[in-house]
C-alpha cells in the first residue's frame, strides 16, 4: 500500500538521487574542461628500428576516471613495435608539447628499457609493447606530437634521429606547426614568465 511513510522515503529516494547525479554531472564537466574536444596526438616515424603505433594524451582525474576526485595530471600512452633485425635494449620517445596557438610548450623525454617499464628485457624483432607516463599536473596540450629520437640494440649500438629528416616529416604530418621550435626534449621546464 502507498501512505505517507513511503511518500517520505521517495522524496528522500528522489533528492538523494539528484544530488548524486548533480555531483557526478559536476565532477564530469571538471575533467572535460581539463582538456580540449579537439586536441590531437600525431606520430612521425622516422626510426627503421622502432615504429610508434599509437599515442594519444589527456588530462585525467587522479583516480584513473572513477569520478572520485576534481585534480586531474597529464597522461600519455604510447605503443610501439621493433621493426629491426635484432633486440632492442632501450628507446627514447619525445613528445614535443603545443598550446592552443600551436606555440610550442616543451618537449619530454621517456625512456623505455627493453620491453617496458615492467619488463626490462629486451624488446625481440617484430615484438610489440606498450606504456605510458604520468605527469604531476594538468597541461594545457593541444597537440602532441610523438616520435623515437633514440634506440639502443643489442649489439651495442645507438640509432640517433636526424633532425632534418624529423623536421621535414613533422612538417608532413602537422602542418599547422609552422614553427615547431627545438626538437629535442627539455632538459627542465622552461621558466614561467
């Protein structure tokens, strides 16, 4: 039967609900508003060792989009494959950082040793791995754009990119850079202004 005590548990029913969907909506709009709808992640491949098959970065709430927390640092995944004749002991990968006005941010390094950070071994030919970095904070990236600017193989020695074969391909790629600025990584963050 419906009385008034059961009317006053669905009101209570009702509000709670509300509230909870108004907290999940807010907590939704925060992380969204941490990055731009339309950012874009770009690979330049010019590495005959490694290929970069995948990159993408966000902002993400720390919690790993449980929605239970409004402070959000930057991520970026990286998937890659050995495209070379023999193990590959370490990489370097690059992810040179623009703003909405395609002015470069900076540039960040992450090294892989072998396989991936869990599996030092070495990364065999036509063996593919994964991985990705997390970052202190939020950035403000809109493009990303990823590449290998170094490879130690097994046998000692190191395959270093060239710039100029990197610049002419990032052109190809992101044409909307027209000044991409040092290719290298930072050494540290450059000084805020």
């Amino acid at each position: 039967m419906y009385n008034e005590d059961s009317s006053f548990i669905i009101r209570i029913i009702m509000k709670k609900a509300i509230v909870a969907a108004t907290l999940l909506s807010v907590a939704a709009m925060v992380h969204a508003a941490q990055n731009y709808a339309d950012r874009k992640a770009h690979i330049v491949n010019v590495s005959p060792h490694v290929e970069l098959t995948q990159f993408t970065f966000s902002n993400e709430d720390r919690d790993r989009g449980r929605g239970l927390s409004s402070d959000t640092r930057f991520i970026a995944n990286y998937s890659w494959k050995n495209t070379s004749q023999q193990p590959i002991i370490a990489l370097e990968i690059v992810m040179l950082k623009y703003d909405a006005f395609d002015e470069r941010l900076i540039g960040s390094r992450f090294i892989v040793q072998g396989t991936n950070s869990a599996n030092w071994s070495p990364l065999q030919p036509g063996q593919s791995s994964s991985d990705g970095s997390i970052g202190f904070r939020d950035e403000d990236v809109y493009t990303g754009i990823a590449y290998v600017r170094r490879v130690r193989l097994s046998d000692g020695s190191v395959w270093r990119v060239d710039d100029s074969k990197l610049l002419q391909e990032l052109k190809k790629v992101a044409p909307s850079i027209r000044n991409p600025g040092n290719l290298a990584p930072d050494a540290k963050p450059p000084a805020k202004e």
